[in-house]
C-alpha cells in the first residue's frame, strides 16, 4: 500500500530544487543543503538556508567542474514521514555492475541521512524480478551502528544502536519497494528520462505504509549497446578504446573509417564480401567503439582463440569476459563450423604458409620484401589522392583504399610477424622451468631493430641533438613554451637551423599524431606543439643519457640470450629462436604506422577540400568535416546537407560532454553489464603495493609523473611514467622515462613492446593508476614481478 501523508502533520523537510539538479550527466547530489524535522513556525528560516546553499564554494565548484555556468532554485517542502522507523534507497539498475535487470536495495534504520552522510552502513540487496517474483541474488546484513531520529518539537538527534544485527526489512516489504520502483521507473520511460534507471529514495512509517521521498536518475550508468536487429539474445562488446589506449571520444568520421573501411574492410576480405559493409560488429557507444565477440564467443574456435589473444593484448578484457560467463550461463558454446569458414581458412593457408616458410629460411630477405611491399601501397594510394579533384572523389577514394589496407596488410605482414613472435613463445617455454628464465627471453626484444616507432624516436633525437649544437636554436627552445614553439614553426620562424631539421622529421613522420589511430584528430604536421614539447624534453637530456646509447644499451642486453642457451644446454636452437625474432618481431608497429600513413595523405587532401567549403561559407572551420559520418560528407559533396552546421554544433557538444567521461568500461553486455575494472590489487595490508601485470622486466625507484596528454607531460629524465594508456605518439616519452606504469594494455600493446626494446621496468592493467598515485610519489617498479611499491609519498607538487 502507497500513499501520500496529508498536510495535518506539523514538522517537514526543506530541500532544493534547482534547475541544473538532476540531469542526465550531473545529479548535484548533497552539493546543495536539506533540513529535516523542521516545526511550522521555522519553515521561512530554513527555506532561506536552503537558497543561501546554492551559493556555497561546494556548489559553485561542481558547476565549474560540469561547465554549468548558472542555475537558479525553487525550495520544495515536503510533510515528514510519520513515525519513521526505516528509510532508504533503491536504484532500479545496479549501479555498480550497470546491469539494468537488477535492482540495488538499501535499508537503515530512522531517517535517511544516516546513509546519505556515510554514519552508518545499511542492509543491502541485490535483487532480481523473475516472472513477478523477487529473487534476492546477494544480500549483505550491515552494522547499522548509528542511526538518527527525529526529535518531538524539531530537529534530529544522532544514536548509537543496540541491536544491529536483526534486518531492517521483510521480504514483503523488499518486494513492495521493487514493485513501486518499476512503476516510477515506468512513467520516467514515458515521460521525461528516455529509460533512465531511477535513484530512489524511500521511507517506512511504522504502520507499514512505504513512502516515496525523491526519484532521479542515476547519472553514473554508461551507456547501454543495442542488440542487433535479428538477435535479441545477449551481446557482448569488449573496448576498442582500451586496446588501442584511448580515453578519448573518437570523431564520427574517425569511427566509420574504423568500422566500415579498416576493419570492415577485413570481416569482408575474410568472408568474401559477406559481411562488415556497414559495420555492425562495431557500435558507438558513448563516442567509443565497441567491438561485438557475441558471435566468437558462442563458436568454440571462436572462444579459443579470443581466449589466446586478449592476455595479450589486454588482460583486463578477459577478467571481464570470464565474470561475465560465470554470472551468465546461457553463453553456451556451438562447436559446429560452417562450410565456407572452413574453405576460407584454407584459401587463406594456402596463401600465408608459404610465406611462413621463407621467413624461417631467409628472415632478413622477407622482411625487405614486406617492406618494399608496403612502401609500395602507400605510394599507391598517395598518387590516387593527388589525382582525386573533388570531395566526392575524395569520399570514395577514403572507402576503397582503407577497405584495401588488411587484405593487403594480413598476407603481407602476418607470416613474417608471426616468424617473429612463435619462436619468443617457444622461449618463453623452455625457459618457464629457469630462475628468472622468462626475463631472459624477454632480454632479447632490448633494443629490437627495424621498428619503425623506436627508429622515429632516434631520428627525433638526432634533431634535439643538432638543436643542442646551435646555440640560438637550443636557446629558442630553452626559454619559449611547446606552443609557442609551435606557431613559430608553422610560419618558418625557427632558427634556420631548428627549423631544417624539425621539417626533415616531419617530412618522414607528421602524419603522426595522439590518438592517432582516429581519423579525426591532428597530426604533428597541423599542430605540432607535442611534438616540440617532446623535443624541449630531449635537449635537456645530457650525453649521459642519450636515447641512442640507451638503445644501443639495449641491444647489447639481448646478448643474455646467450646465457639462456647455456642453461638451456641448446645454443644452437635458442640462437636459432632468437635471431628469426631480432630479424622480424620489429615490424609489429609496421601495419599501424602503414595505416596512418594512407590516413595521413587522405586527410591532407581532405582538410584541402574543408577549406574549399570554409570559403563557400558551407562549414565554419574546415576541420568540422571529421564532426560528420562518411554517408553526411557523401551528401554534403553533392549539396545534399542544407543542414551541416547544425549537425556539427550538436556533434560538437556531444564530444565536450563524452570528453568528461575518463571512466570506460573494458566490456560491456546489452544487459547493462559494464565491466570497468582491470588487475589491480593490493598486495599488502598497508594498501602500499599494486599488482597489475608485468611486461617488461626489471626494477626502478623514481619519482612519478602522472601524465593524461604527451603535449602536457613536463617528464624529467628518470621519472616513473604513469598514465591511462599508450599510442606510438608517447614513444618519444619513453626515452625520458625511467620507467612505464599504465592502467590498460598486456604484453603485447603498443607501451609494453616498445618499454622492453628500451630497457625500461613496465607494468600494466593497475585500475585507476592514475587517482591512486599522486605525482611526486617515490614508488618501486618491478616489472619482473608486475608490483608498483609506494616506498614515500613524496612531494605532490612537484
């Protein structure tokens, strides 16, 4: 039974109501004040002190940090529930798992703020509606060790409990609660929140009768992925983002390049043109990208080799997929293989073996082969841009030759690399029963030649290194910030020294950029400011420490295989593993930087048209083009778009909004579940030592330096690097850095490769490094053991 108390009762609770309270990206909960058990005579006062709240530095701030830039408020006064014995809250979708088919329940005794204030810990239920029916999933009976009442006459007292083991509710009562919250959570469907799951907060009067205090939505939910149109079964995504290391929003026009050009462009070569035309298995969700392993994980060859993969490549990905499948056992296994899998496997055999065998026979050969072949693609598709003459050219031109890139990519790298890496797991094997065995194979990948990404960081150092022996230039760059650096290069206006070999490099590398896997975002040449901030970095190191001795240090560490061998008793096989992996496991970073290349040219050419339209006054700023999907700017090119700018401003606001989100789950179901955790731990009941995964082996003691973007990250030489995630435009980092911590990535991703070839301690999948370090820190890397030790907490603001 529901009702509302009648006006007859004397005491009330004045709370705010303001205009930028609970919208569906900042609730303001407990940023403004509430009164409770206020008398009649009193409600003025208190109203009053309700409106004064909106003005606290609390509220002033969180509107700062949400870019709210006013609000105004009503004070709403609600009756006191009558003799309140209990109160609470229920979120109908667990707000932790974000699973929208479980309600959260919370229950304590007397008045709510108790709860909301943290005095006490309340009952909790996590509860499941099956067919009408409440099935109680998990329930946690708390201390409840103090609980507030209100006083006869106005105002609330504070009291220690007795008899704090008894449950609050029953089981008629949890089920009232639930059925009212989907009746609340109905009519907010209908009416105002598109689906929003609700944050309820309820009452219970001693006669029984549950009362409804508030209802708003829980902003803290990620968004959900839809099911394909003929499958309504569960589906379950796993985060491009945190594979390739971005926090980011990716650009509409980045994330149709991903999904229906490059790997689009792949499930189609692979399935003859079946399927990936569209995209599909790729959903935007919150501006990221999500990639569907439904069909993978239901198909037993499928779940084998996702399960072979992704330790690799992120083990925080499989800690979810493995969570997910215990809690749901319906994710049952087909181990049927169609027939046209199993000729394409084949067809594609045919083609990849031979190569694999050449590649073990004559490793440095083949690898001139791929990358002849590659420079040879890319040349291609620069002559093709050049003769495209108009936008709608230009939009067909950027679908056909990145759909092009893995069928010309896989068979032409995929041999060599996998020569490359075999004979490191075959290491990796023999070695697992040596002392420090696995460290040894790891020694062979210092200083890996012929990668791309660690042969641009030298040439970047050779710059700093010419910059160094130019007393004007060096002096530009000692005393003028990245920015200004920057808008001194794009007009020519660097020592003529400084300004020939800063061109030189770009000429070879800026098409590289952060983030640069998305289309959509800048690349050194149009805004080269981290590059130069990279740059005042390098010509600070001393010859001390120089990148190339660093590198050369490492290379001469890869000679420890030797020592394998010996304890091994078989120098000859691990030679033999050994150079195949030196000739061929450095041409991993080859297919990325072969893409960004074709992405570079088309985005030059591009950003040609965008200005063209800028001068038509069809577009504002000619980067707004990377704001549109490739269907919009195919209508745009024949004038079928009236409504551009429109579009753009709202994609442009959306991206601001999705920016504020640093928090991404690494799976998510279109149940709702949302996986976000990755391997950190503490191993220690002083909560001082954090174990993630180990990546590159080795032990380092320095300071940390918590970085979010490689343009801001003021890195000293030796300091302990610590961010989210890495691409190859960090790399130039690493030669500073004295060691690598980052919250995703495996053994595998792009940080973890390049932290070994230099030597550097790395470890990974530490959820949260970034909050849970503070910069300043002294913290011990092991990356033999996968732990980052706190040992002092240092100076924060250093």
């Amino acid at each position: 039974m529901y009702m509302i108390c009648s006006f007859d009762i004397l005491h009330f609770r004045t709370r705010s109501s303001a205009t930028c309270e609970d919208l569906p990206d900042a609730s303001f909960a407990g940023q403004h004040d509430t009164y409770l058990n206020i008398s009649s005579k009193d409600i003025s006062k208190y109203v009053v002190e309700c409106f004064a709240s909106l003005y606290t530095s609390r509220a002033i701030s969180y509107r700062q940090r949400n870019d709210i830039s006013t609000a105004d408020m009503a004070v709403v006064v609600q009756v006191m529930v009558p003799n309140q014995v209990s109160s609470g809250v229920l979120f109908t979708a667990n707000p932790l798992t974000g699973q929208r088919n479980e309600f959260v329940l919370e229950a304590i005794p007397g008045l709510g703020e108790a709860l909301v204030s943290g005095l006490t810990e309340p009952d909790r239920y996590v509860v499941e509606m099956s067919k009408g029916e409440v099935c109680i999933k998990d329930k946690r009976v708390g201390s409840k060790k103090k609980v507030i009442h209100s006083v006869e006459g106005g105002g609330v007292k504070e009291e220690e409990t007795t008899n704090n083991t008894e449950e609050i509710l029953t089981d008629d009562d949890i089920k009232q609660i639930i059925q009212l919250g989907q009746i609340i959570q109905e009519l907010y469907v209908q009416e105002l929140y598109d689906g929003k799951p609700q944050d309820i907060e309820w009452a219970k009067a001693n006669n029984g009768i549950i009362y409804i205090v508030q209802s708003r939505p829980i902003t803290t939910l990620f968004p959900l992925p839809t099911s394909t149109e003929d499958d309504s079964s569960l589906q379950v995504l796993f985060s491009f983002n945190a594979v390739q290391g971005i926090v980011s929003p990716i650009y509409p026009m980045g994330q149709d390049v991903i999904r229906k050009c490059i790997l689009g462009g792949l499930l189609r070569w692979i399935t003859w043109d079946r399927y990936g035309h569209e995209g599909t298995f790729i959903q935007s969700v919150a501006e990221r990208l999500y990639i569907n392993i439904t069909n993978p994980l239901r198909n037993s060859l499928g779940r084998t080799v996702l399960f072979k993969l992704l330790p690799s490549i992120e083990p925080g990905i499989m800690i979810a997929l493995n969570k997910l499948l215990e809690d749901e056992p319906d994710m049952t296994i087909n181990s049927g293989y169609s027939l046209l899998l199993i000729i394409r496997i084949i067809s594609l055999a045919l083609v990849i073996f031979p190569r694999v065998i050449f590649s073990v026979f004559f490793p440095n050969w083949s690898r001139k082969l791929a990358v002849w072949a590659v420079n040879n693609f890319v040349d291609d598709i620069e002559e093709k841009v050049d003769g495209a003459t108009n936008l709608q050219d230009l939009v067909v031109l950027q679908r056909e030759v990145l759909s092009t890139f893995f069928p010309m990519v896989v068979p032409t790298i995929a041999p060599r690399l996998a020569v490359g890496m075999v004979p490191l797991a075959i290491l990796n094997k023999l070695a697992s029963s040596l002392e420090n065995g696995n460290d040894l194979v790891l020694t062979i990948t210092r200083g890996l030649p012929h990668n791309c990404t660690t042969e641009m960081d030298l040439k970047l150092w050779q710059v700093a290194k010419t910059i160094q022996d130019d007393t004007e230039s060096l002096n530009y760059f000692k005393t003028n910030d990245a920015d200004t650096l920057a808008r001194y290069y794009l007009c020519n206006g660097l020592p003529s020294v400084a300004q020939e070999a800063v061109t030189r490099f770009m000429n070879e590398y800026g098409v590289r950029g952060l983030y640069e896997i998305d289309f959509g975002r800048p690349r050194w040449r149009e805004e080269p400011a981290p590059l130069m901030s990279s740059i005042k970095s390098y010509v600070q190191i001393s010859q001390e420490h120089a990148p190339d001795k660093v590198f050369a240090a490492g290379e001469a560490a890869a000679d420890a295989i030797r020592q394998l061998g010996q304890q091994l008793g078989k120098p000859w096989l691990v030679s033999f593993l050994a150079r195949r992996t030196r000739s061929l496991a450095g041409i991993r970073e080859l297919p990325k930087f072969t893409a960004i290349k074709a992405m570079g040219s088309l985005r030059a050419k591009l950003l040609q048209e965008g200005q063209r339209l800028v001068e038509k006054g069809v577009i504002d700023e000619k980067t707004n083009l990377f704001y549109l999907y490739l269907d919009e700017l195919e209508s745009l090119a024949i004038d079928e778009l009236p409504d551009c700018k429109d579009i753009i401003s709202e994609r442009k606001a959306t991206m601001k909004v999705e920016s504020e989100r640093t928090h991404l789950p690494r799976v998510i179901a279109t149940n709702g579940y949302a996986y976000f955790g990755g391997s950190v731990v503490s191993a220690s009941s002083s909560d001082k030592v954090l174990c993630g995964e180990p990546v590159s082996p080795g032990v380092y003691e320095g300071r940390v330096r918590i970085v979010h973007e490689p343009s801001k990250a003021n890195l000293c030489q030796g300091e302990v690097l610590v961010c989210h995630g890495t691409d190859p435009s960090w790399t130039p980092l690493f030669l500073s850095a004295g060691a690598l911590v980052m919250e995703v990535g495996g053994l595998m991703t792009h940080g973890s490769v390049v932290a070994r070839e230099y030597g550097i301690p790395a470890v990974v999948g530490l959820e949260k490094v970034a909050e849970r370090l503070v910069e300043g820190q002294m913290v011990r890397v092991d990356g033999s053991n996968g732990t980052v030790e706190i040992i002092d907490e240092g100076d924060s603001s250093d």
